[in-house]
C-alpha cells in the first residue's frame, strides 16, 4: 500500500436527532417508562415513592422523598444529558442500584409532556410540543423548596383506558415485586415485604422462593424483575432475587447479559439441591429437559441420569436410556409425526428399533435424529455405559414391512367360547351405554353436560387380530378388541373384566377412528374420567360374569378351576370374611 497523502483520526459525533429517534422510536410501554421513574426514585435513596393516577387518567405523577436533584450543575449534568459515563468516582460515590446507562428518564418523555420539581426547581419537557431537532427543556429555580425530593407530573399525550390502568397496577406488582423500599401506586403498595416472605433458601447474594412448579425461574434485581427463564433451565421455578449485588443487564433490562455477569453464573450452583431434590412430583417434560441438557453439555455424566425415564416412545411410555439402548441394540427411529406413530410402534414392538415420539426431538431442539444420536454419544463417550453406540435408523426404512395386519374376525372364525366371552361383553357394553343414559335422565346436569360430549351411539363390539393394539374403534360403527386380550383378561376374573369396561369406555370415548393414529388429548382424558367415575363399576362387571356363566351353562363348558378361583377368590372371602 502507498502511503496515504494525510491521515486524520476523526470522531463519530452524535446528532441530536438520533435521541429523538430513541426516545419515540423505540419507546417501550407506558408502563415500564414509569418503572424506569420508579427504579430512579430509588436510586436516590428514597424512602417512599407514589404513583398517582388522576381521575380522568389523563395526568400520573410519580413522586418521591429522595436527594432529588440539588444544583443547577447537577441537573445539567444528569437531567440535560444522556448517557454519561456511571462510572467516574463521583458517580459511584452516588451509590446507584439501578441506573446504568443514564437512558431511563427519557422513556417517559414519549408518553407526554413532563413537569419535573425538585427541590427548589423544575424543568419542564415537552418534545411532542416543540418539535425542533434540538432537544429544549426549561430550568427554573424558586425561591423556596417546591418539593424535597423529586416529583414528577407526566401530562399524557393520549389519555388512559381502564384498562391500562389495571395493567399498569398489576405491571408495576410484577416487575417491583422485592423492591425494598416501600412502593405505592393509587394508593396499594405494590411490593412484597421481603422480610415476611417465606424464603426457601437465601445467601449472601441470592434470596429464592421454590414454586413447586413449572412456570419457570424469574430472576430479579434487587427485587425488580429482569426476565423468566423456562423450569428446564435450571430445573427449577421460582423467583430469585439478588440482595445486594447487581446483575449485568442489557439495556432494555430484559434479559442478563450471561456471559459478562459473575453473579449469574452463581445461580446455577446455588440452586441445584433443588433441581435435583428427589421429592415426589411428577418428573415432567421440563426436567426431562433439564437433564438431557445437562447430559449433552457435560454437566453431568450418564450415572447422575441413570435412574431417570428421559426418551419417550411412540406409544407415549418413557424409558431409561438404559433400556432405550437395550430394546433393540441402540437403534434408534424417530416416529416423523403422531400419524405415524402406530407404525413406529409395531417395529418398536417387534424390537427392531426404540422408535422415538413425534415431538420428542423437536421438544429437545434436534432437527434430526442424527443430531440427538451424535450428541448422546458424544455426551455418553468418556465411559461407554453400553457396549456400542446408539444408532439413527430410517424410519421408511424400519416401518418398511411393518404393516398393521389389525383385522376384525367374522362369527365363523371364532372359537366356541370365544363366542360365549363375546356375548358377555357385549351385554357388558349395552349396560355401559344404558348407565350413561341413566344417569343422564336421572337429572345428573354435571355428567350429562360431560355426557354430551361422549358419543353414546351403540356401535358394533366384535373380536380382531392385532400386533399394535388392544381394541380399536373406527369411531362410529365398531369396537374391535384384540382376541388375545380378551381371552388374557377373562382368564383373570373380576379384574380381568373391569379392566375390559374399560377398554370398552375407552374406545367408546374416541369419535374418531384409532388405528392409524392413536392421541390422546386433554379432552379425551378429561370425558374417560367423567364417564369412569360415573358408573357402577362392580355392578355391570358382576352382571357381565354373570352372563358369561349362564352362557357358558348353555353350550355345558364348565369353567376351569383356575378361571374359577380368579373370578369368586375375592368374592368368596368377603362372603367368608361377612359370615
Ligand atoms: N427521582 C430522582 N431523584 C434524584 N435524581 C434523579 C431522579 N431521577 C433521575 N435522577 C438523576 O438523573 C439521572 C439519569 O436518570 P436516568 O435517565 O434514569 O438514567 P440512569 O438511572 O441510568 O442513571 C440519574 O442517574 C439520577 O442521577
Ligand atoms: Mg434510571
């Protein structure tokens, strides 16, 4: 390169303009400008602050009893400028909690035109009104004090619904939650005293509060909340809040700046014994991920995971990856979509691949099983748990030849007493669908309104083959249940034949046909236990075994004295236990 003819080190300057821009163009909500007056008020060490809302929600004034601004020089310094280094020893020497980057303020400026008194002076901003690209605000001092402390009165430029504020009131609670100073809007205090909160666990830096719960952690700052991160984070939920240290925020206070803040990275540790408490909730999706997570970058080893059920099935059943690797030597498939889980489950079954849920990948964001196979083994490398590797498999490839042979057997091709359990079964159905009728007339309201959404059409109960399922339904003329279970369940008595209603309520509970796709959804449960819960269980099954003895007296089988003592052993003690 030649060298240059001048070289001038120049400065990007900053035009007015652009903090126009900032101030409307980027402007968040009404309500976190006045959390930014809030969180000023208690920069300046107040002992209170208000919020006021006047009647005809035109005007809100945010007052309090802080240093306020105490010179001239002082309000040119920190009120006329934006964005000034908080750093210098005199700033420090401020003792700020919050403000930052000297921004705050000049959010309110958006929403309306503002009168500032503080002490013995005001300044009055009003950028909507003067339109110029410089930026003019007036100071005037007084002869008396005016205000001590500072107090701010924001004219609107647009008046407030009510519902703004309600949402205002219920912002403010959320977002100063642990503020230790005393905050009051419309006159309700707004925060917690943290002193009476009941603390699951505190530090030197952290004070958490478990949820018990899958909301997920939000993390507050000297009690004013930044952000909530998802239960599978850190495994748990909760709010914690930092006591006396700040967290590295981004601007808009919304989120930590992870890699930078040193107090963030402490949270993980502090919490952990609850994360991984072993206590009797439910083990949810949540911490599913939360542990593969922490498998995957190494946080963990496959021994602290080794108990736990991780990797969902097809058929919705979670499995070890232990036993995940187990079923079929590592072959993995991933069902494509819930249409075709069915199809991954009988290659599941018949132990040619663990074939993986619908969403599972998708919930632990792999775009493939490829990605999740890789990961797992890497994650499961240092130590090798099982003696290969996990493999991704196609999935056309391994449901290839898996064709469901589900088929419905017609009268000719059913044994005697095939046909004798049938019968029984299908009077068990007719008495099913008489109770639900029942207790519909019956002036029930609560069931009839849940009954309303179970189809009580009678369809056609009738026996079937399958590899896949115990009974199926096409939703509207027929229930089919496999021959197999059938004779598996008489062959158990009483809790054989329950267990039969309720494979029949079951089928009868889907309206739409099963064999493809087998889902499940919270409405479905929700109509199985109303209709469950409803009927007389015991009745129907007694009048069922009844109707099978009888039947089987009609074509001279006897039962076999294993049938027999399944059937009345219980029944038989009671009456011994009565007597
Ligand atoms: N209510 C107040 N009482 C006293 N000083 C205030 C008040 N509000 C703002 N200030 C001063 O104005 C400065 C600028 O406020 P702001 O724009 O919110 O930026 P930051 O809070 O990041 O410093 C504050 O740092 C503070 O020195
Ligand atoms: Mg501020």
């Amino acid at each position: 390169m030649t060298n240059p003819l001048t070289t001038r080190e120049n400065r990007f300057q900053v035009d007015t303009s652009i903090i126009r821009h900032l101030i409307f163009s980027q402007a968040g909500t009404l309500h976190k400008a006045l959390l930014e007056l809030v969180m000023n008020s208690l920069d300046a060490q107040c002992e209170k602050v208000l919020v006021d809302i006047s009647e005809d929600m035109r005007s809100i004034v945010v007052s309090d009893d802080g240093v306020g601004f105490k010179t001239i020089d002082d309000i040119e310094k920190l009120f006329g400028t934006f964005g000034f280094d908080h750093q210098t020893e005199e700033e420090l020497s401020r003792g700020r909690n919050y403000g930052r980057f000297g921004l705050g303020r000049a959010q309110c400026l958006a929403f309306g035109s503002t009168v500032w008194t503080s002490n013995q002076f005001t300044m009055t901003v009003d950028l909507k009104g003067n339109s110029s690209s410089d930026l003019p605000y007036i100071i005037q001092e007084h002869a008396d004090i005016k205000h001590k402390g500072c107090k701010i009165e924001l004219s609107l430029y647009d008046a407030m619904s009510v519902y703004d504020k309600r949402e205002l009131l219920s912002v403010l609670r959320r977002m100063a939650k642990y503020v230790q100073t005393e905050v009051v809007v419309d006159g309700c205090r707004v925060n917690e005293d943290i002193s009476s909160v009941k603390w699951s666990a505190s530090n030197e830096d952290f004070l958490f509060l478990n949820a018990n719960s899958q909301r997920g952690l939000s993390i507050y700052n000297k009690g004013v909340l930044v952000c909530t991160y998802s239960h599978s984070k850190f495994g748990v939920s909760g709010d914690i809040t930092s006591i006396d240290k700040n967290f590295a925020v981004n601007m808009a206070r919304n989120d930590v700046l992870i890699t930078e803040c040193e107090l963030f990275k402490r949270i993980g540790g502090f919490i952990k014994p609850f994360a991984e408490k072993k206590t009797k909730k439910i083990f949810t999706d949540e911490d599913r991920k939360y542990w593969l997570a922490k498998l995957f970058s190494g946080q963990c080893v496959h021994a602290d995971v080794s108990s736990k059920r991780l990797c969902q099935n097809a058929d919705g059943k979670y499995a070890t990856l232990r036993s995940m690797y187990q079923h079929a030597n590592g072959i993995l498939i991933a069902a494509p979509d819930r249409l075709l889980q069915n199809k991954g489950m009988l290659a599941h079954r018949r132990q040619e691949a663990f074939c993986l849920s619908a969403s599972f990948l998708d919930m632990h964001g792999f775009n493939s099983l490829e990605d999740f196979v890789s990961d797992l083994n890497n994650a499961l490398d240092s130590y090798h748990p099982f003696s290969k590797k996990f493999k991704a498999a196609s999935f056309d490839d391994t449901v290839r030849n898996a064709n469901d042979a589900s088929v419905r057997l017609g009268e000719g091709e059913l044994s005697k007493i095939d046909k004798v359990r049938l019968t029984a079964v299908q009077s068990m159905y007719s008495m099913l669908l008489e109770e639900m009728l029942e207790v519909e007339q019956s002036g029930n309201f609560d069931f009839r309104r849940h009954l309303s959404d179970v189809n009580e059409q009678s369809r056609v109960v009738c026996l079937g083959r399958s590899e896949t399922s115990n009974g199926w339904t096409d939703g509207v003329n027929y229930i089919a249940i496999n021959v197999d279970y059938m004779r598996d369940l008489f062959d158990r008595g009483y809790n054989g034949i329950i267990k039969l209603m309720g494979l029949l309520v079951h089928e009868q509970c889907h309206d739409s046909e099963t064999m493809s796709s087998h889902f499940h959804s919270a409405e479905f449960y929700e109509k199985f236990h109303n209709v469950m819960r409803n009927i007389n269980t015991f009745t129907i099954a007694s009048k069922c075994i009844e109707k099978y003895l009888r039947e089987c007296k009609k074509i001279n089988r006897r039962l076999s004295d294993r049938e027999m003592r399944k059937t009345f052993d219980t029944y038989e003690k009671l009456v011994g236990l009565a007597n």
